[in-house]
C-alpha cells in the first residue's frame, strides 16, 4: 500500500508503511473476526456453567455434546447468539487496542527503526491496553 504525504504513517521494523486509520481498520477487523470464530464456544461455555446450577443434574457431560445438542435443538444459527455484543466491543476496545500497538512500538524504535528490546515491547502492550 502506498499513503499519502498528508496521511500521517508509521513504519514498524522496516515494513512498509501503512496509514494510521488503516492500522486501526485492520485492528478492528481482525477483533471482530476472532469474535465471530469463538462466539458459539463462548456461547457453549456459558450453557455448560449454567447447565447444574439451581440443584438439578448437569445438562450436557463435555463441551462437544453440548454443542451438538445446542445445534440440534436450536439451529446453527443460535449458536450466535449476543454476537452483535461482542462485535460491538471489539469495534471499540478492540479497534483502539490493536491499532494503537503499531504506533507506540514505532514511536519507541524512533527515526532508525531499530528492533525494540523485550521491555519496550511489553511497555508498548500496556500502553495498547493487551
């Protein structure tokens, strides 16, 4: 990709550099793509915590059963469910998260670029909020 002098950039360990927005594009997209691969386990996860509670026996016995049993008797579609939530949270704190990654362990490689040591690397994490 090729930016625009007026766009601002970063360059990140001699990688071509890509405008800002399209980091936090890119860093949204791939949060909410995560979401949608691991909605129905979430989804799975939450019946089977709530499966034995309220004193009666545990609906499902592992996490595959219940997960076929759950598509049986509500479609595949159901497995779904509460993803507008997740998508929604990852277009925010997910966008801000990951897009911002990019910019700080630039702004500690600096003008050289040079490799970041493991400690500017784990400050540039806290500073995304990872």
């Amino acid at each position: 990709l090729r930016s625009s002098s007026s766009l601002p950039t970063t360059s990140h360990m001699g990688s071509q550099p890509q405008p800002q927005g399209l980091q936090y594009l890119f860093g949204g997209l791939s949060g909410m793509a995560a979401t949608c691969v691991v909605q129905p386990l979430d989804l799975v996860k939450t019946r089977m915590q709530l499966s034995g509670q309220s004193g009666k026996a545990p609906e499902y016995k592992n996490s595959f059963e219940a997960l076929i049993n759950i598509t049986r008797k509500e479609g595949i579609r159901n497995l779904y469910k509460g993803l507008s939530a997740g998508l929604l949270r990852q277009a925010t704190y997910g966008t801000a998260r990951l897009g911002s990654y990019n910019p700080l362990s630039s702004m500690f490689a600096g003008p050289e670029n040079k490799p970041l040591p493991f400690y500017q690397k784990v400050l540039a994490g806290i500073g995304a909020g990872a």
